[in-house]
C-alpha cells in the first residue's frame, strides 16, 4: 500500500496534488477553482488526468486516494470540524 501510494505522489503532477489536496479537505469544484484561480472546466481536467494515471474509477477512489496523499483520514475529518470517533448512541433524557 505504501508503495502505491508512493507511486500514485511520483506520477501526478504538483497542480494534480493540489487538487487531491483541495479534494481530501471536501472542496467543490467551484472551491477548488477559486483557490487555484482556473476555472472549474480546468478543475475538472485535472481529475480526469489524476483518474488516468491512478486508475481510479469513481469519486470514492478519488476521495480514498486524496486522503491518503493529503495525509491521514483523521485530519480531514478534523478538519471538516466533526469528531474522528463516533459518539455512543444515548437516551436523550426529555
């Protein structure tokens, strides 16, 4: 997996992993466009080649894939400002 994951970082390009960063912190396309100061079509282009070079099929792929370049899924969750461990199900008390 790690060597993967090297490979998948030594293949895209910086803009590439930007983006995957820009992913991996539940940016939009708009979002990430605005920040990256192109337009979402060019947005969309980079995907396209990330998806190419990857091989990944679906958004999930690429989500996984993101969080996994960007660092950990802990630190995306945090944050997107949510607890990275569930709370118990508890009676609410009325």
């Amino acid at each position: 997996m790690i060597d993967r994951l090297r490979e998948v970082v030594r293949i895209v390009s910086g803009r590439e992993r930007e983006v995957l960063g820009h992913i991996a912190r539940g940016a939009t396309y708009r979002e990430i466009a605005r920040r990256m100061d192109v337009s979402p079509h060019t947005v969309d282009t980079y995907m396209r080649r990330i998806r190419a070079k990857t091989g990944a099929r679906n958004r999930m792929h690429l989500l996984l894939l993101a969080l996994s370049v960007e660092g950990s899924l802990v630190n995306a969750i945090e944050d997107m400002g949510l607890s990275p461990t569930p709370k118990s199900p508890g009676r609410s008390r009325v």
